[in-house]
C-alpha cells in the first residue's frame, strides 16, 4: 500500500474516531446534567411533601412561599414554621425519598430557636456499616426561624450509578480508541519495517553484486586460452577471486550471526580484559585502512586497566565502531579512543572527525537495518547491522552507551561501564 493511502487512511479514522469520542463526552455530559435536575427536582419534592406532612401533624400553616430552598449541591433547607419532632421528620423522610428512588445515605438536623443552631439529628445510610461524615454540622439559615436541614453526601456517587448504561459504553469506546490507537501504531510500524527490509535489501543487492561481478570478470579472465601462460596474472585474478570471495562469505556470515543472536540468548563468557591491549590489538588491524585515508588514529588507556567482559563481543563491539568512524570520513580520518575512570563508571570514548548524524536519525541509528537516508547512493558499504549488535552487546553486558553527534562535526560514541560489574578489583 503507498504510504499517501496509508496516511490518509490514518487521518480518516483518527478524525472519525475523534469526533465519536467528543459526541460521547457529549452526551455523557448532558446525562449527567438530566440526572442532576432530576435528582434535585426529586430530592425538592420530597421535602415539600414531608413539609405538608409536618404542618399538617402540627395543624399550622404551610409558609406562603416555597419552604424548600437548596443552599448547595447537596444540601437543602425546608422552612415548616412550627417546631419539629425529629423522629417523626425521620420517619417522613424516610418514606418521602423512598417513593421517589432516592436510595442513598443524608443526614439532617433541625434548628433550635433557644441555642441558635443546628442540632445534629441523625445520619441514615443504605448499607448498616456505613460511617457517618466526618463534618456534622449543618450550616445555618437566617432566613427560617422553624426550619430543618439535609444533607446528601454521596450525592455524586448516587447520581453517577444511575448512569450505568451511560458508564459502561464509554469504557468500551475507550477499550475501541485504545485497539484503534495500538493499530495504527502497529500499521504505521509494519510500514516502517517494511521500508527498513526493502532498503536491507537493496543494501544486500548491492554488496553481493560489486564482488560477484568481479569474480565474474576475473573468471573471464582465468578462462582465455593464454591465461596460463603469464603466471603473474594468473595468480593476480586468483588472489582478486579469494579476496571477494571472502568478502562475500565475510557479509553472509554477519548475516547469519545477527540472525542468530535475535534467535538466541546470549551466553557471555566473562573473562579479565586488558582493555590497552585489547584496543591495540585491534588497531593494528586497521592501521592499513586508516593509512591508505592518510588518516590518523590515537589510543589513550590506561596501562593496567582491566575490565570483566566477554572478550569477543568487546572486540566486536570496539572494532564496529572504530571501523564506522573510518567509514564515515570524507576526506583523512582522525581517530580517538579515550578510556576514562570516574568514580562510579569507566567510560570509553570513540570520536571521529566524520559526517556526523543529525539530530532525527540520532535514535535510530542503534535499529536493526537502519541506515542514515542517503538517497539511491552506495558510497558507504554495510547493512545496517553493526550498530544494532553493538548496542545488543553493551545491553547483554548491562552497560550502556550514547551518542553524540553533529552533522558534518563528526560524532562520539561513548560505553559507559559501571565499575562494580564492569571492573575487576
């Protein structure tokens, strides 16, 4: 699939997904706002009717006015203009709520002229063990003189179990927008893969093409009738056939042991290392390919220093590197190792004068086949596996290492060692 129908795929269903999620929060919104007018509109017409049951026990008079007035969300006061026997505004109440479905805990008090305040009546709850509030004091209201207050504490919970079909459609939505969102993470991450493979690809094309059309060639060559005859040339073409060949069997093998190590666990085998030694061995090495750039390559370590490591994955791991900073110079390479002691890591340091890599494709770099975007142009030959094994290393080591790095200033990567796994006492 092209990456524009992909993409506006994506846009389609997250804008779609969008706009039911905002229709939802919505509609939940509105319900709610129906289910607390219906809770205060319920709640006010029990208190009116245990007013009406109040004044006509007592045979006064109903006040002109509404008596029931709400102060807050969840309380309210009812004027009743006579005194009030507190069992009998319990047992009304009671009923009142009842009839209407209004099953959740309250507590009410009642005013006394004499004190002037708030007489704490009583807390009545749905379930036997439920404990009182911590807050037991109604507030007053100057305006009653015979009045009584309630209380709904767990007005918010009341109001939202009511919403259950409500409740219970959201969290499916959300369960659809959290499969939806995995989706497309995983959509957008099979594409990234596929474009990552289909580069490794035509990495691979191209390093196995250049040797085994020499190979081809000198063939040719070796196969004319006089080729036998000039032993010098002869031996020429044949050490140019050896040499790819061992090119090739060089490529396919790092094939294979990526491909081995993403299947298998590694087994390190742990072992003291003369990190100085190590380091000068495998510079030696590549003092040919750093001559033939006239470049320069400087080691700074300390003579005694030894580190517990697997020694060929720490040599495979020093050798990647120092072989991408020799790679990735234009022009004459310079080279430094530094191996530092701090107080709580050992740090080694890789710099080069090189490319450098920019900023977005810093985090990359360390993915299996990933290699920094350079058009159709191979003047860098590789497939972008050194770095990952690099990094799957330094984790199986339990170190860690970073990167720093400008475009055209070169780069730094640094290993940082914990010394009391990383350092023989």
């Amino acid at each position: 699939m092209k990456s524009s129908t992909i993409r506006w795929v994506v846009i389609g269903a997250s804008i779609s997904v969008i706009g039911i999620v905002f229709t939802q929060i919505f509609w939940v919104r509105k319900a709610f706002t129906l289910e607390v007018e219906q809770f205060e509109q319920g709640v006010a017409a029990s208190l009116y009717n245990v007013a009406q049951h109040l004044v006509s026990f007592n045979g006064s008079v109903m006040p002109s006015s509404n008596p029931v007035k709400r102060i807050s969300s969840n309380y309210f006061i009812v004027n009743v203009n006579d005194i009030i026997d507190a069992n009998l505004l319990e047992h009304y109440l009671t009923i009142e709520l009842n009839k209407r479905g209004i099953h959740t805990d309250y507590d009410y008090a009642i005013y006394d002229c004499s004190t002037e305040e708030m007489v704490y009546g009583a807390y009545i709850s749905q379930k036997t063990d439920a404990s009182p509030p911590d807050n037991k004091n109604l507030p007053k209201y100057d305006e009653f003189q015979y009045y009584f207050g309630v209380r709904f504490p767990r007005r918010t919970a009341f109001i939202t179990n009511r919403m259950g079909m409500w409740i219970f459609s959201s969290v499916i939505l959300l369960v659809v927008v959290v499969f939806f969102t995995s989706t497309i993470f995983i959509i957008l991450r099979q594409k990234r893969l596929s474009e990552v493979q289909r580069d490794f690809i035509n990495n691979m094309t191209h390093e196995f093409k250049t040797p085994l059309s020499t190979i081809g060639i000198s063939a040719d060559v070796l196969l004319m009738p006089r080729a036998v005859e000039n032993p010098e040339r002869l031996a020429k073409y044949a050490g140019i056939i050896k040499s790819e060949a061992t090119r090739l069997n060089n490529q396919v093998l790092r094939v294979l042991q990526m491909a081995k190590n993403d299947k298998d666990q590694q087994k390190l085998k742990f072992q003291d290392i003369p990190v100085g030694q190590l380091l000068n061995d495998i510079t030696n090495k590549l003092q040919e390919k750093i001559t033939a750039k006239n470049g320069s390559l400087q080691v700074d370590c300390p003579a005694d220093l030894v580190i517990r490591a697997d020694e060929v994955h720490l040599s495979n791991i020093l050798n990647n590197l120092l072989e991408n900073a020799i790679m990735y110079s234009k022009e004459k390479p310079t080279v430094k190792v530094a191996v530092e002691q701090g107080p709580l890591h050992i740090a080694i340091r890789i710099s080069d004068n090189g490319i450098g890599i920019a900023k977005e494709h810093q985090n990359k770099v360390f993915d299996k086949f990933y290699r920094v975007p350079k058009g159709n142009i191979h003047d860098v030959k590789g497939f972008g596996l050194g770095l990952h094994y690099v990094r799957n290393m330094v984790r199986a080591h339990k170190w860690k290492i970073t990167l720093e790095s400008e475009l055209n200033h070169g780069s730094t990567f640094t290993i940082l060692i914990p010394k009391q796994h990383g350092i023989e006492s």
